[in-house]
C-alpha cells in the first residue's frame, strides 16, 4: 500500500533561493515584495558575494555584516540599518530564521523593574530580555544564567545587528547593577568572560614569590647601580612590564592545570620540568593548540631568569632551550595582521579620510563648542594630527606635557609649534624632534586656548590630561579611544601604533629605497631594523614606477 507523501518544509540554502521564494510569495504586496529582494542583494554585495554563495544563515550572515561600515560602504548609516532590518524580514518569511513571537504587553512586575533602573543606558540595554521574558512568561525572579543562556541562543538565531555574546554581557551587568543599588532580591548574573584571557593578579602570589620576582626586576632596572649581576644597561620600563606578564601569564597557566598558588614561594620553584610541562601545555591550549610567538617570549623569559637569577643547573637551561627551539623562529619584521590592515590604504579614499580626520573633528569641536563632547573631539584631532607628523609610540604621545615637549615659535604670521622627546623618554634612547607644519599647529594652538581646560577638572601640564585627578592620561585610555573614533567616523581599522606603519609605507611608497630617511622619523638605532619591516612596501613601489616608467610604453604597440 503506498503512503501518502509528506511534503517537509525546508528553509532556503542561501540568499539566492530566498529572494526566488520572495518572488514567488503572493501575499506580500509588490512594493514590500521589491524592498525585501533589494535588501537581500544590497546585503550580499556589501559582504562582497553573489547571493547564491553566500549561505541563508543568520551568525554567518551576521558576523559578514558587522565588518561593513556604511563610509567604507559608501551609504549612510540609516540605510545600512534599513538593510539589515528588511533582510532579516526576508530570512523570517522564508523560514531561514525562527519567526518572531508575537510580542506579549510588559507585566507589572517587569515595569516596576525598569522603574527601578535610575540610568537611562540601564533600561535601554534590559529591554531587549524584558521583551524576550514576555514572550515566553517569565517574570523576573526567574530569570538566571539558564535564562540568559536561552536569551543568547535566541539572539544568536535571529539577529543581524549586533553581537549576541555583547549583548548578553551589557544585559548581565545592567541587571546585575540595578538589583544591587535597589537591594532586589532577584538571582545575580554571571558576566560571561571576555575571549581573551587575564592572568591571576600577582597579589594572589605568596608575598615571598613576589618578593623574589621584585628582586630580579629591580636588577633589570638598575635599582641599584653598584650591583654588578645585573645587565650592562637597565632595561626600559616596557621591557620589564614585559617580564612581569610572562610570569603571571606562566603562573596562571600552570595553576590552571594541577598546581596551587601557594606551591611557588619564590621563582625557582616554576622551574621544575613537571611545573613548565604543565603550564606550557595549558598555554598552547589557550592559544587554540598552536604554539605561537607569545609561548617563546615566556620560555625566553623563563630562560633568562633560570640562568642569571636562580642560577639554575645546565640542564635546567638547556631543556628551556631545547623547547624554546621547537617553536621556531619568531617572525621578524611586519606581522601579517598589521599588514592587513594596511591594505586598506591601497584605495587612496581611504588615505583621505585618516589624513582629513583631525581638520573635520576640530570643525566639528568649534562649531558645537557648547556641546560636552567637543573638547574631547579637539582633543583628539590634536593626537591623530600629532600622530600623523610625528609616529611616536602611544606612551610617548599620552605624557607629552606643555613644559617639558612644546615649544613655539613664528614663522610669519603663524605660530608653529616643535616637540622635543629627551633620550631618556624614547625606547631606543634616540631624542627625537619634530616640527609640526601649519595644519597641526593650528589645531594645537585652538586646542591649547579653547578646549584643553574643559577636558578635564585639573590639567596641569599635562596635553592630554585625565578627566580628573591631575596628570596625563595613560596609553590603555588615549589609545583605545582613539581607534574606536578613528573608526567610528572612517571605518577604518587603525591603532596608534599603526601610524608608524603607515608613515614608513606611505614615505616608501613616494621614495623607494630611501630606508635611512624611515629610519630617523621612526627613531630605530639600526638600518636593519628598518629594513626587515619596511622592504616589501619599496619593493611594492619599485615594480609599479617599473611598470610606469617601462611597461606601459609598450602596451598597446603591435608586433611588427
């Protein structure tokens, strides 16, 4: 007896068969039916694929998108949204995403829990869960990690706008703070942890570990001069910030796999091979199972500590070596993820926008100067200027001080300004001066007399002071905000360092060969250094004055 054929409904492959159901969908009007299909071809051009190579599914389609930014895209922000929105549409209608619930009205005990929430950004970030907690008839003393856990993966098969996993943290610290200022008796989140990992704080350390560790780095530093173990010159302050993460890095890896805190009194005792067996392995597995260049600076450092420090036996040595050799070389020169990033600077658009940023944030600064975030904004066009002109490292640039770095002098009817770095400031200890042209002075005077004294409560000297308590901000804070606002406005990828790169790229890429010029404006001590990172970009130089200069008199001429 043959049995009735059971037709099971499957969502659509990849965007190409979402916009043929699309098409064939007679319930939605011809208007919306047009709007949803451009939408899904816009989306698959901005990721930069055809519709039929791209799969219908949403994390993928996600994870595309939140790497496009509307300037690099060429559209505005509000059309990049109206895009995602009309997407995920399209994915629901045509079962490529679970469909909405119909939305249930708030209940009073989840209205009287945002009214709880003094802070406007604490509402804000809650009310996606409160909705979600309707829908499904949760009240909020049932809320708890498996809620949250259920929330995410809801998130994460049904939105295109935002990361789940962030969207989880913000809501879990929203809610964890509201029930605390208002002493609610509701179930504490827990934060899920950020991708990278922080090593245990020294201070959960015997205080004799400590001690010890303290002893060697006061050596490094010099500390006391007439010590004669110690090296022939005192390492930089980053050198030894250095040595102290790969023993807590080392530390806590070997913690995480077998051993306690208080089993390492003094730095000898992370020398035993059971100890560097255990905690090697631990760090391979953090780092995805591959052994990267990171495992061999803390081998290095190990390594170094058991042959000047605890003076430990040859063989203690030599097996560091001997697994340090296993490793491999450590990359010398331009890493590829720097490389990548300056592959956006390949479309001289993009040269534009960062070269044109500090005159459009000081604009923008002078005409809304009532407005509380215009002293920031001229303060840090007045960085990524100073960046531009002078690719010092960040730690120079966040403790510039008026004093002791600035002086001016006219030129005219200009006023321009020059940057003095001591030998003692800089890592290579190179003094460094640097006379900022008409633009970057310019802004600097504007920033020296009308916004400066409203960044913070307390400026001092310093240029880029803290917003309170006096002194100058430090690299961890100037830093980052300046690579989310480069990014924000531009689109661009770029972190203070990268600025050296792209001043030796953009200078190679005008003069090849020119390496000794790299070499002084960057401040390294040998050729060679400059050489090992920079080569590539006069290589890439040369072959294109080649082909203009040469080939492309040929091209075109016919065999005779």
């Amino acid at each position: 007896m043959n049995q009735p054929m059971i037709e099971i409904n499957v969502g659509p492959r990849n965007l190409a068969e979402v916009i043929h159901r699309l098409e064939d969908n007679t319930k939605l009007d011809a208007t919306k039916r047009r709007d949803l299909i451009s939408a899904v071809s816009c989306a698959a051009n901005l990721i930069g694929r055809q519709p039929f190579e791209l799969e219908a599914d949403v994390p993928a389609l996600r994870d595309a998108l939140l790497k496009v930014h509307p300037k690099q895209a060429g559209i505005t922000a509000k059309r990049l949204s109206n895009i995602k929105s009309d997407l995920g549409l399209a994915l629901r209608l045509t079962r490529a995403a679970p469909r909405q619930r119909r939305s249930a009205d708030r209940t009073d005990a989840w209205l009287s829990f945002l009214n709880s929430a003094s802070i406007k950004h604490q509402r804000n970030q809650l009310s996606r869960l409160v909705d979600y907690c309707c829908s499904h008839w949760l009240e909020p003393d049932q809320v708890n990690d498996d809620v949250m856990s259920a929330f995410e993966a809801h998130l994460d098969a049904s939105i295109l706008t935002k990361n789940p996993k962030e969207i989880r943290k913000d809501t879990s610290y929203a809610w964890n703070a509201v029930i605390k200022q208002n002493n609610l008796s509701f179930t504490p989140l827990v934060v899920p942890k950020a991708d990278r990992y922080i090593a245990t704080p020294l201070n959960q350390y015997p205080v004799s570990l400590r001690a010890d560790l303290a002893k060697y780095i006061d050596r490094l530093r010099h500390a006391d001069i007439m010590d004669e173990e110690g090296p022939d010159r005192a390492l930089s302050e980053t050198s030894l910030r250095n040595i102290e993460a790969h023993v807590r890095q080392f530390l806590d890896a070997a913690c995480s796999n077998g051993f306690d805190r208080t089993d390492f009194e003094n730095l000898s005792h992370t020398l035993r091979p059971d100890v560097m067996k255990a905690a090697v392995n631990k760090i391979q597995e953090r780092q995805g199972g591959q052994l990267t260049a990171t495992t061999r600076n803390i081998l290095s450092t190990l390594q170094a500590i058991a042959k000047y420090h605890v003076k430990a036996p040859d063989e203690i040595v030599n097996l560091i070596r001997k697994a340090k050799s296993k490793i491999g070389d450590v990359q010398i020169g331009m890493t590829d993820k720097n490389m990548e990033r300056l592959a956006q600077f390949d479309d001289p658009r993009n040269i534009a926008r960062l070269v044109t940023l500090p005159n459009e944030l000081m604009q923008w600064a002078q005409e809304n100067s009532p407005h509380k975030r215009a002293p920031l904004r001229a303060m840090h066009a007045v960085a990524i200027s100073i960046l531009l002109v002078c690719p010092l490292r960040i730690k120079n640039i966040s403790m510039l001080d008026i004093e002791r770095h600035l002086t001016v002098h006219r030129d005219g009817k200009h006023k321009l300004y020059t940057l003095h770095i001591p030998a003692s400031e800089m890592k290579n200890r190179n003094p460094m001066d640097f006379v900022l042209g008409e633009q970057p002075s310019r802004h600097l005077e504007t920033y020296l007399s009308e916004f400066r004294q409203h960044v913070s409560n307390d400026p001092g000297s310093a240029l880029f002071p803290k917003k309170s308590g006096g002194g100058p901000r430090t690299p961890d804070n100037l830093g980052p905000d300046i690579s989310r606002l480069i990014y924000r406005e531009t689109g661009l990828v770029m972190n203070a360092h990268l600025f050296r790169h792209f001043s030796g790229m953009m200078y190679l890429n005008h003069n090849p060969g020119e390496f000794e010029t790299v070499r002084q404006f960057l401040g390294h001590k040998k050729l060679d250094t400059t050489m090992a990172f920079y080569a590539r970009f006069s290589s890439k130089a040369a072959v294109k004055r080649y082909d203009e200069a040469v080939l492309s008199k040929w091209r075109g001429c016919e065999n005779d």
